[in-house]
C-alpha cells in the first residue's frame, strides 16, 4: 500500500519544504520506500534542502511531458537508503502540472513499491497547492503561530475537505493533522506569541508535532542536508518525534516550554 | 524586561488579543464554506444595500448556509443597532 501525504499550509514560508524533506528522510531512515515530490513549479527548492541541487538533470515536468522516464527523473539520496526525490521544474509555464500527468506520475511510483510519497506543496490556495493536494491520502498542515498562517491553516483545511479527489468521490475528509513549526516558547511564556493550545483550539485538528524555532534548520539548508539529520537538534529530535507519531507511536511533546532562567536571570537578563 | 515590568499594571497580551481576532475572523470564514463561490460577494452587496438605510457595521451580516435533508438554506441574519 502506498500513501500519498501532501504537506501543505496555504502561507508562504512557514516550513513545508523543510518539513517534506524531514519527513521523508525520517521515513526512509525508518526503512520505509519514500519519494518526495516537488510541487513549487518555477521555484524549485527541495532540491537545495535535500542537498542534490547539483545531480538534477530532468524534473517532474519532464516525466509528465514523456520528456524522460520516472526512473531517470527520480533522484536516490546518497545517505538514506529507500528514499527518493523528484524535483520540481524551473518552467514557467505553471499549466504543465496537469492532474491526469500528476496521476501517471503517483501511479508509476506506487508501481515500484513507494509506501509514502511526501507532496511538498506549493504556497496559495490556487490551482498549484490543489494539484498537489488532488491525490492525497493525508494531510499534513504547516503552520506558524501568527494569525495569518493560522488562518491560512483553516482555510487550507476547508479546501482540502472539498477539493481532493476523495471528498469529490463522497469518499470523506482526508486526515489532516497539524504541525506547527518555529515555535519560540520564551515568547509564548512572554504573552507575545499564539500557544499551541490556542492554535489547536482554534484549527480543532489532532497535533503531529512542535518544532521550535531554531538555529539547526538554517545551518540544515546551509548545508543541503535535512534537518532531522542533525539529530542533537531540538529541531531535529522534533522532527524525528512527528516522524514517530506520524507512524502511530505515542510520544510526549518536547520543546514546549523555555530553558527556566534563575531569579538572576529574570531581574537582569536581556529581553 | 526589567524588574519595573512586574510593578506596572499589565497591559493584555497580545497573544490572547490575537487568540481572540482569529477565532472570530475562521467562525465566520466557516459559516460560508462549502456554500456557492457568490456568497462573500452577496454579504458585500447585502451590507451596502443596508447601510443605504442605517449604519451597521461589518459584523452585523451574518450569512450562514445550512444544508438539511438535501435542500440548502441560506441563513441571513442582519444585527440593527438599537436606537
Ligand atoms: N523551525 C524553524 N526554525 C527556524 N527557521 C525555520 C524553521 N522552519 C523553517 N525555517 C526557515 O523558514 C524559511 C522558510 O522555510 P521553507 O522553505 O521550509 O518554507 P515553505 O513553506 O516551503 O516556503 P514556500 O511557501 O516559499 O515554499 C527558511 O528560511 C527556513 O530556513
Ligand atoms: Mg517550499
């Protein structure tokens, strides 16, 4: 069986990408056969996170087009076994996504074996995050603490409980779960910053996972290897705990409250 | 954050005041989801139409569409200041 996730969260540039690429390698790192797709056409970055930026010679277009085979566009990771990449294209020309290319393109990879296949979606609620949204199976929805992506999120929610192949086929709502990234406890404990709690009440999902805002993830992007990679990060022990919990394990979240300062630190310390 | 912050009196924070904002503003944008695509437009419309007679403001349009037993309702609720 093969299950196809999209990562998605209407705003831009609150963690899908760096999300897919954790996702997949810890799947993969789990043994299971994971692809992770790039959907941003025209701005193509998973490439970049995933640190094969330099060995992409065809894309996703391109094995729609016929332009080259699904095994000559995939791209196998050099430190993960089981795990995959299909890069996005640099065209311009956003209609080259069709649903029925993207279809052949899923059902080849269900062919030869993949369990997940990880859709990074791009930014918006038009028709490039509904293609890549179209086939899933699941959802997972990236989401910052901050009211417009909060609101983004909910919106997303509602068009994913309509628009994917299965709610038009009165097959239901695809699961959706939510992930909330940069996440600064400090400002939460300071009153300045949406807890997690609010944002769960407020989008009503079940809660995959925290990711604090960190360090790790730029020093990840700088390097071109994903962040659950580093794994004395909190970042990437965060990734690595939704990565459990997406498979069904139980686990405590972690990184949700501050480093405690001292008295001394709380009389003097820095703002 | 100096040790006078804790004398002052406390202003709200505003996480809580975003909290708040949000919930308001994705209860609304629900009432109208699923429903045809003209709806924002139609509560536009509506709201100008009445304010041709008394100044209400952008919360007091209230559209809301119910489905029951395969028909749609469309549910329009318009709060008049009172005077
Ligand atoms: N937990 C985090 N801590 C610190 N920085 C982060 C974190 N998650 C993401 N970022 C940073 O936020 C920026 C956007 O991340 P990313 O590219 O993953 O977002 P995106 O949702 O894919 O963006 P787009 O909508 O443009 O595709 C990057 O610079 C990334 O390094
Ligand atoms: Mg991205």
């Amino acid at each position: 069986m093969t299950k196809i996730v999209v990562v998605t969260s209407g705003k831009g540039g609150v963690g899908k990408t760096t999300t897919s690429a954790a996702l997949a390698t810890g799947l993969a790192q789990r043994g299971h056969k994971t692809t992770v797709i790039d959907f941003d056409v025209g701005l193509r970055n998973l490439d970049l996170i995933m640190g094969c930026e330099r060995r992409v010679v065809y894309d996703l277009v391109n094995v729609i087009n016929g332009d080259a085979n699904l095994k000559q566009g995939l791209i196998k990771d050099k430190r993960v076994e089981d795990l995959f990449i299909l890069p996005a294209s640099q065209t311009r020309d956003k209609d080259a996504l069709t649903l029925e290319g993207v279809e052949k393109v899923l059902e080849g990879l269900k062919e030869m074996g993949m369990e997940y296949i990880i859709c990074d979606s791009p930014a918006g609620i038009e028709k490039g995050a509904l293609t890549a949204a179209y086939f899933a199976d699941e959802a997972v929805v990236v989401t910052n603490p901050e009211v417009s992506s909060v609101r983004d999120s909910d919106r997303i929610l509602g068009i994913l409980s309509s628009k994917t192949r299965k709610a038009e086929r009165g097959e239901g709502d695809i699961p959706a779960s939510l992930l909330l990234t940069r996440y600064s406890p400090e400002r939460v404990e300071r009153g300045e910053m949406l807890s997690v709690e609010d944002v769960k009440d407020i989008l009503a999902i079940d809660l995959l996972g925290v990711i604090p805002e960190s360090q790790a993830v730029l020093n990840a992007s700088n390097s071109g290897a994903p962040v659950i990679l580093d794994s004395e990060s909190d970042a990437g022990k965060a990734y690595e705990d939704a990565v459990a919990r997406f498979l069904g394990e139980q686990r405590p979240h972690r990184f949700l409250t501050a480093n405690k300062k001292g008295l001394f630190g709380r009389l003097f310390g820095a703002q | 954050m100096s040790i006078f912050s804790y004398l002052l009196p406390k202003k709200e924070k505003s996480a809580s005041v975003a909290k708040e904002r949000l919930q308001i503003i994705v209860a609304r944008e629900r009432a109208t989801r699923g429903g045809p695509d003209y709806l924002p437009q139609l509560q536009e419309e509506l709201l100008m139409v009445v304010r041709k007679y008394v100044e209400v403001d952008q919360d007091a349009i209230n559209i809301q569409v119910d489905r029951e037993s395969g028909c749609e309702i469309l549910e329009l609720n318009i709060t008049l200041p009172d005077e």
